[in-house]
C-alpha cells in the first residue's frame, strides 16, 4: 500500500497548515485557468475545489481535498461558500481561498471546476443541480437527498445524466477494494444464486447538544445568516437557533440514521448485487433512547427485491456494537448469502463459508485496501480528467437513496411501502 492511501492512522490524517506563507502569496502562486467544461482537463491542469458548506463535514472535506494536494494531486481548494458568514470566513481564513455567502456566486467563479455539497440533507438536490447546469463536477454528501424528495432525486439524475458531468456520492467506502472484490466473487458464482443479505450501523450519539454544538444562540437571520436559503423547499418556520445549528434533529432537513448512516451501509450490498430499486420495503424503529430529537435513533429496515433477493439494513445510535465487527466507521459488515454459501469480511480478508453439502472449500481472499476518504476524492479527480464513471455514480446513489426513501416512508405511515411505475407507494 502507497503512502499517500495508507491506512494507517498517522498517514491517513490529512493535516495542512499555512505556515509562513501569506494568503496573498498562496493566491498568487495559483494559475489561472480557463472556463471549465468545454473540453477535459488535461494531466497538467489543476483542478480546482469549491466547497458548498462550511459546517464539521465541509472542514472535512476541506481538509481532505488539500491533503490530496500536498499529496501530490494537482488540486487546490479554491473557494468556500456558507450561508452564514462567520462560518464561511473562517474557513475561507484558514484554507486561504476566496469566501462566498451564496453558492450562485462560488458557481460562477471560473476557477472551480469541482463543487463539494456538504450542506445540510435538504439543500443537496438544488445544489447539485445548479452545479451541473454551471458546468461543474460534483462531489454531493450523502445522503443524496432527502426522504421526502423523491421526485426531486429523480429529477437531479435526470440533469446529471442529460450533462457531460461527472458527479460522484459522498460514500467513501465505495473506495474499499472488499467490494470491488466480493462483486467479482459473485458474479463468478461463488456463492451461486444471491438469496440474502444484511448489514447496518451502529453508533452512540444523539446529535443533540453535545452532538452538534450551536456557533452562536444569538444569532439571527439577516445579511449574515440566511435563513430563507437554509429552509429551501422545507416547511416554511420562524427562524429557530437550534433548527438552523442542530438541522439533524430535524425531520425537515434530515432522516436520523436511514438516510444518514444507512448509505454507508447498504451501498456497498446495492453495488455487488447489482440490485435497482426494491419492490417491498418495510420500516421500523423510532426514538428509544434520545427524545430530544424528531428523528429516530433506532432504525431497521427490510426490503424484497424483484431479483429475488431480501436485504436487511439493522442500525441503532444507542449502542454502537456491530456483532460482526466492522469495516470503516461503525458500519455492520455485509454478510451476502446465496445457494452454495456465504461471503462476508473478517478483518482484512474477504471470507467465503460453503453451504451445506456443497462441494466447496473455505476461501480467505486478502483485502487489496481499505476505504480512505482521500482515496474516493482522488477517483473523482481521475474522473475530471478521463471523463470516466466515478465509483459511486448517480445510478448507484439513485438505486440506495430509493430505498431509504421507502423505507422511512414506511415507518412513518406504518405500512409496506412499493415502488411502482416509477413512483413510492407508502
């Protein structure tokens, strides 16, 4: 394993600093460049990032992007945007790059060519949309959208598929070989016909106060918080300090761990079954642990498939063992189940059980990498300049955010939800 994508701890932490050079001599030393999208980034252009949202995910990624740089990848951060200013000067301050307040203005900054969208749940849709249409590609958070927007996810695939961009989800698992390698091992046969498969997330914390701290309870909407902007297509509210800080609490703006957590998890299974969209899908679960919050905290899903196939997605945020270990953050380990056996991940090897009375051995086949959220970007990256898929593409983020989709439509109506003609039936 190189050193840029080591798993290792101390090597994976991106750390950058600005040292002794100015912020005026970091702007300077970066080139210029042309409008972006006519033709495909050369091996020589740098790509430059703007990041849409400035709250812990948009520090992140921010970090993330510039240790890719300092790695070696001819990228640069090159603007930040947030919709409220003291956010956005920070970062901007500290990653030495030009500060925007509306995500219209970092859009027609000619030197970005790729846009980062770490805005709350709600926001991701239009975003994505607006940097698609301003000939941009995107890196959009997870979860691709919200649990109430179906139609708009559909419409977001429908703009990226109708551009020449190239958009990749926020599943920084997608970059672990383990997938890559157990999809191969299926489509071999090795575990014959697919009939089964779980996996989850399990985690401590109620993302309430101590989860997402709130920057400033006097703050107030005006020219340096707006607050029209943060409620999108949301119900239209009073503006409200914990709303606008603590938005995963919120079922307006997010859906606890279904959409949140679950795109970790279920991504993966989606990938190497190379399942669509589920027929039957079935939720449970609630707020058993942390009341404070609208969103539940425990969460399980089943969905039946027309491949004949039952995925199950288990996850709670009040305990956080996984049973079958784990592999990236608190995720459950897919356990893939077909006729002939079984295939699932004991620490860095892919795992192959036979069944009974089939005439096959016990596998152990070694992991290639982890999953390293460097890694995933610079996969992007390649993909500004080849034009190629990224490895966690719309289709794909279609696919999962369906599902999820269905499923908290199901808990919350307490019915089974169906996916017919194109449209969820809950």
């Amino acid at each position: 394993m190189d050193k840029q994508h080591s798993s290792n701890p101390s090597r994976r932490q991106f750390i950058y600093t600005a040292g002794a050079v100015t912020a005026a001599t970091l702007a300077a030393a970066r080139p210029q460049r042309k409008a972006y999208g006519a033709t495909p980034l050369g091996a020589n252009d740098r790509i430059g990032v703007g990041m849409v949202g400035c709250g812990g995910r948009g520090r992140h990624l921010t970090q993330t992007v510039l240790g890719c740089r300092d790695a070696g990848t001819n990228c640069d951060m090159v603007a930040v945007c947030d919709i409220y200013r003291p956010r956005m000067e920070s970062l901007a301050a500290k990653a030495n790059v030009k500060g925007y307040i509306s995500h219209h203005e970092l859009l027609a900054d000619p030197n970005v060519d790729v846009v980062g969208v770490p805005t709350p749940d709600h926001i991701h849709g239009s975003i994505v949309i607006d940097a698609i249409k301003a000939g941009k590609d995107v890196y959009c958070e997870k979860p691709f959208t919200h649990w109430r927007q179906h139609e708009l996810t559909k419409q977001v695939v429908e703009v990226v598929k109708n551009s020449k961009q190239i958009f990749t989800l926020g599943t920084q698992g997608m970059s672990d070989a383990a997938w890559t390698q157990m999809k191969k091992l299926i489509k071999e046969g090795l575990i014959g016909q697919p009939i089964h498969a779980e996996c989850g997330y399990f985690r401590v914390g109620d993302w309430g106060e101590r989860g997402m701290p709130i920057d400033d309870p006097n703050a107030q909407p005006g020219p340096d918080l707006n607050w029209e902007a943060f409620l999108g297509d949301a119900p239209k509210r009073p503006f409200d300090v914990s709303r606008f800080f603590r938005w995963r609490m919120y079922e307006d703006y997010s859906g606890g761990p279904s959409t949140d957590l679950f795109p970790h998890s279920l991504t993966p299974v989606i990938y190497m079954l190379g399942l669509k969209m589920p027929e039957l899908v079935v939720g449970l679960g609630g707020k058993m642990r942390y009341q404070e919050r609208e969103v539940p905290d425990t969460f399980n899903m089943m969905m039946n498939y027309p491949e004949k196939i039952t995925v199950l997605v288990l996850g709670t945020q009040g305990n956080d063992y996984s049973g079958t270990g784990a592999r990236g953050s608190g995720g459950r380990v897919p356990v893939v189940r077909g006729w002939d056996g079984t295939l699932t991940v004991q620490g860095s090897e892919i795992v192959f059980f036979p069944a009974d009375k089939v005439d096959k051995k016990e596998t152990r086949v070694a992991i290639e990498h982890d999953e390293h959220l460097g890694r995933h970007w610079d996969n992007l990256f390649e993909c500004c300049r080849t034009r190629q898929q990224a490895e966690s593409p719309i289709d794909l983020a279609l696919y999962v955010q369906t599902a999820l989709q269905m499923a908290m439509l199901a808990m919350r109506e307490g019915v089974i939800a169906r996916y017919e003609e194109g449209k969820i039936i809950a």
